[in-house]
C-alpha cells in the first residue's frame, strides 16, 4: 500500500527517493512527499502524484545526503497536503514517514494533547512520532533509543523511517507487520519497502524482522537490536531481482505487458518441477512436508482477493487429484471468527507479494493452535515466505500492474503442480490420467500464446460493452472461480459493476437481472457440464440477455446460441482455468482503456494491502 523510500550516503538523495517514489507508484497512493537533511530539514509534499510532487519541488532546496520519502494511501484523515507524509514532530526536530495503522492512536494522542502537543494532521504517524519525541525529552535519550521504547507502548503495524536535525548522521527505522528491506552498499544504505527501487543500486539487502530496529549511520554502519533491546547480526540477502523486468518493456501499460508475459511466468512456475520425461513432479520447497501434506485431516487455503480465486480452483484440485478435503476462506474473516484448527491440518497460504497483512495473522493464528503452514508466493524474502514452515514460489516475476493477471495463473500453475504431484504419491490420481495431465500441463503455455493473438478481436467486442453499467460472469466446476476471477478484474479496472456466480446459481436470483442491457458471460469449454451451462445460456436468451461466451475451439453449439465467442484451444478441463482466465483479462483491458481508465493504478486501489 504505502511507499517508502529512504538514503543515507555521500550522493544527493533526492534524484534517489523521486525514482524510487515512482518505483513504489504501483503499489497505490493519494499523495507524495519527501524530507531531505542540509543543515536543517526540508519537508515538501502534496496530494495527487509524484509528478505533482516533483512540480513543488522545481525551484526548492533539494540539496542534501539524507532523506526519506513516501507514497501515502489514506487510513486516517483525507488524501490531502496535510495528512501527506513526512510528517514533522511537535519541535519540528524530527521527521518520519509511517507505513501501517496505530491502533490505540486516540489514547496517545489525547494523553500527548494533555502534555501539550500540538497536531497538525489527522493521521495516527504523528500521534507515534509525537510519542517518539516525549519520550526522547522526558528521559533525555537517544533517538534510537527513544524509538525502542516508544514503540513498545504502540498497539498495530507500522514500517517506520526518521530522522532528526539534532543528529545529522543517522536514519533510524522500525518495522512490525509492514514490510521495509536495507539495501547496503558502499558507504550508503537504501531503504523501501520492497526491492524494487533499490535493484539498481546494490544487489545486497537486508530484510528487517517485525519487532527489529535499524540505527544506520554513516561513521558506524548498520546496527540492529530487538524492542527488547536484543542486539541482532543482520543476515544478507542476494536480490536477484532483475531491472529490466520493472520496466514496460515497450508495452503501453504494465497489465498489458503481464498479461502476454503468462507464457513466461507459467514455464518458469514449472521448471525444474517436472522431471524431463514427464513421469515426476516435485517441488523442492515443499519435499520435507508432503507426508504431513498427505496425511492432513484437510487443507485450509487463505487468501485474499486473486489469490483467493486460485484457492479456490486449487480447492477442486486437491480434492479431485488427491481426495483431501479443502476449505478455501478469505483470510480477514478467518483471523477473526475463532475458527476450529486442529494439529493435524495443513494451512496454504496463498500471497503474489508475500505481505498481506490479514494472511500473515491468519498465518501467525494457523501457526500458534499447532497446523502446519505452507505459503505459495511470488517475493523471495517476503513476510509470508519467512513465517511459514515451508512453501513454492511462483516465478512470475514482478507484478507492477494492480489487477493481477500472471500472478494469478502462476498461483494457478505451482498448486496445480502441488496437486499433481499429492495424487500421484497418495495413488488417488491413476497413472494414465497423471501423464496426460502433465503433458497437457506443458502444453498451457504455447495454447496461452494462441489466445493472445485474439487480442485485436477481444478488442473490437470491448467496443460494443465499455459503457454497460453492470456485467454477469457465469462458470461451472472449475470455470467457477474463473468467473468471479473474470468479474474482479473488469469492476477493479473498468468501474463497471460485475458479479460471478455458478452458473447453477442463476436461477436463485441472478436471472431476475437479465434484460437486452445485461451483457453475461459465460465460460463454457467443453468440460463435465456442458450440457448445463448450454442449457444456462438457452435461459439467458430467452431473457434476452446478451451472452458472450468463451468457448473449446471448434465448438459447434454455444456458438449457434452465444452473441460472441472467444474461443480457447481445448485441454483438460482441470487446467483450463489457466488458458480461459486471459481472454477476461483482455477484455477487462480494453474496456478499461476505452473508459479512460488508468489500468495500471486504478483508484482506490493499492497493490499489496499491508494493512487491515
């Protein structure tokens, strides 16, 4: 959600936290700002961009070898030029940008008010950094240390970075629950909150843990204790993320880009998973935990949003492949219902950035009631990969663009593979039907390929649907969640109003919807159901609906009946969530761009929820 950029060195910072502001722009934002330290410190900040951060700054002083910067999406006050980040404490000595929520603000902040503090902003960071600087002067500390204790009187998340004009050689930082990554080179440091603006300055990263603190200095280097004032020898980290992949890559968006990217991502997702004649899948991340995998009472997968959608077509495959019951529940509400977790349950946990904020507590609630926790995830070195027992990444390469697309059939991809490889070693999946999946699996990739070369056709019905106000996606058995998947992406992008339901479903309300005016789709390849969803789209036009359908190559009769088809080369139906997702991806594009959308960063909307 929000940006952090920080730079202690001997090079002017601001070049640094502009780039690296506008690195973390994907990651959503309503307002920008910067502090850099030249004697004194120099705060700007606005709503709105970086670009309308950079126009404020045009003739400023943005002389100086420290500073922090910041992307802010809004929790506490309204987007706007005083609840942007910096933020200055009471003295205006000290300065702190501020990822997370304090949850017992309002008690600080009305006990600092009683000692005389004044706040400029609605926000819960300058109650905490207010509370950082009445600790400093009461107990005449360091600033380090005054942030140690200050912070063990905070309740909620943060990811902080400061510093003070008192003390000229020194950024502090802090994190619990919200994500913040060193980067160390020679004679400086970087920090964000993810790797992204520091990949071309140092291939060395130190990820801090919840509950560490960072005191870097120039004279004395990187030092790290716990809030329990437990010194901690920083482990370094290799990125071996790639700059190339943060650019468009002569695309027109990031979305777009990704979305033709999935032939990629998905053979990547399976290398070295498959053995070379096909007979063996294995995924080394998971090895030392399949028995316990095979002998689970159930499977529990969390997740939110996207990833929540490849749940759930993992759910019918785990059970079809390997006959283990799946619950497949929204992490925010499992967190928080008291749920029933034995010991002998395995948890998947499923995250494109690793740091979703209601995964990672319902990973730490799986873990603390004794279940095994295994994470499929996109970020080497994210929260959820370090807190879980064991895990698969997905290899999909940075996702800059909001809606997921190539995270979403990555996800797809590793469970798939998971599945496969539990049914084959449970003996639930027979070897005949193993092989053909594996081979047909290997296939995904060159069929995605011919679906993309229907780009200009899913462009040209974009046409006639970008200014319907309301959509209905239909789908049944493993076209099920692609539905909802289809749905997400159009009202996340496009602002159209749009609802999956099984197609079975239609009956038990969603019919009394359908007029001329009510584009359906309706994902209807040749599977187990066929026959039923034909039937669906029969009741559609008699309503007269307006169906589009996406259709198994050479299919002769929802073609007859259907207003459009897009049509998907055929494979087994348990893989084809992986090839009919696209053409809904495309279609959610275009539609979004005939409305003038922005398509990579749409309104409200933040790439990783670090948050709650």
């Amino acid at each position: 959600m929000c940006g952090i950029v920080g730079y202690i060195g001997e090079k002017q910072v601001y070049p640094f936290l502009i780039k690296g502001l506008k690195r973390l722009e994907y990651r959503g934002y309503d307002s920008a700002g910067v502090a850099l330290l030249n004697g004194d410190i120099k705060l700007y900040k606005c709503k709105g961009k970086v670009a309308d951060l950079e126009k404020i700054t045009k003739d400023q002083d943005t002389k100086g070898s420290i500073g922090i910067g910041h992307t802010r999406w809004a929790t506490h006050g309204l987007p706007n030029d005083v609840n942007a980040h910096p933020h200055f404490s009471d003295s205006k000595s000290i300065v702190m940008i501020h990822n997370g929520i304090i949850e017992n603000y309002t008690a600080l902040r009305k006990t600092l008010e009683s000692r005389g503090y004044t706040f400029r902003s609605e926000t819960d960071s300058e109650v905490l950094l207010n509370l950082i600087e009445d600790v400093q002067k009461k107990e005449k500390l360091p600033l380090n240390e005054a942030v140690r204790i200050a912070l063990s009187e905070v309740v909620g998340a943060y990811a902080i970075v400061l510093f003070s004009k008192e003390n000229p050689d020194q950024l502090i930082a802090a994190k619990k629950g919200s994500p913040l990554v060193i980067g160390i080179s020679k004679d400086e440091y970087f920090l964000a909150s993810d790797a992204t603006p520091i990949v071309e300055y140092t291939r060395e990263v130190v990820y801090l843990e919840d509950l560490e603190i960072a005191t870097i200095s120039r004279k004395e280097g990187l030092k790290i204790v716990t809030i329990k004032n437990q010194e901690i020898t920083p482990y370094i980290h290799a990125l071996e993320l790639q700059i190339e992949a943060l650019e468009k890559g002569g695309y027109e968006h990031f979305m777009l880009k990704e979305i033709y990217e999935q032939p990629r991502s998905i053979k990547d997702s399976m290398r070295g998973r498959i053995s070379e004649d096909g007979s063996r899948v294995a995924l080394g991340g998971i090895k030392d935990y399949e028995d316990k995998i095979l002998a689970a009472r159930r499977i529990i997968i969390i997740a939110c949003g996207t990833s929540w959608h490849a749940g759930l077509v993992a759910e019918y495959l785990f059970e079809d492949f390997a006959r283990i019951p799946v619950e497949v529940e929204y992490a925010s509400e499992f967190r928080y219902r008291n749920p029933v977790i034995y010991e002998d349950d395995v948890i998947i946990a499923i995250s494109q950035s690793g740091e979703t904020a209601d995964t990672l507590a319902a990973i730490e609630l799986a873990k603390s009631q004794g279940a095994t926790v295994i994470g499929v995830c996109n970020v080497v070195g994210s929260s959820i990969a370090r807190a879980t027992h064991a895990g698969s990444y997905t290899h999909a390469g940075p996702e800059i663009g909001v809606a997921s697309t190539k995270a979403f059939t990555a996800q797809v991809t590793v469970l798939t593979l998971m599945a496969l490889s539990l049914g084959r070693k449970k003996g639930t999946l027979p070897d005949q039907r193993f092989n053909r999946l594996v081979d047909d699996l290997k296939k995904i990739p060159s069929k995605i390929e011919k679906v993309l070369k229907q780009n200009d056709k899913i462009e040209r019905l974009s046409k006639l649907f970008f200014d319907a106000t309301n959509f209905l996606y239909l789908g049944r058995g493993y076209s099920f969640p692609v539905a909802l998947e289809g749905a997400l992406k159009l009202k996340e992008i496009s602002y159209i109003h749009a609802e999956g339901y099984p197609a079975a479903e239609m009956k038990h309300g969603p019919i009394a919807l359908i007029d001329e005016q009510m584009p359906v789709v309706v994902i209807a390849p040749r599977a187990t159901h066929y026959e039923k969803v034909v039937s669906n789209i029969q009741e559609i036009k008699a309503r007269k609906g307006v169906v589009i359908s996406i259709v198994t190559q050479g299919d002769k009769v929802v073609s007859e009946i259907a207003d459009h088809c897009i049509e998907v080369p055929d494979t087994d139906e348990a893989l084809m969530p992986l090839i009919s997702s696209v053409p809904l991806q495309l279609l959610s594009y275009h539609i979004a761009l005939l409305r003038e959308c922005n398509v990579d960063q749409p309104r409200n909307l933040a790439k990783s929820v670090t948050v709650e």
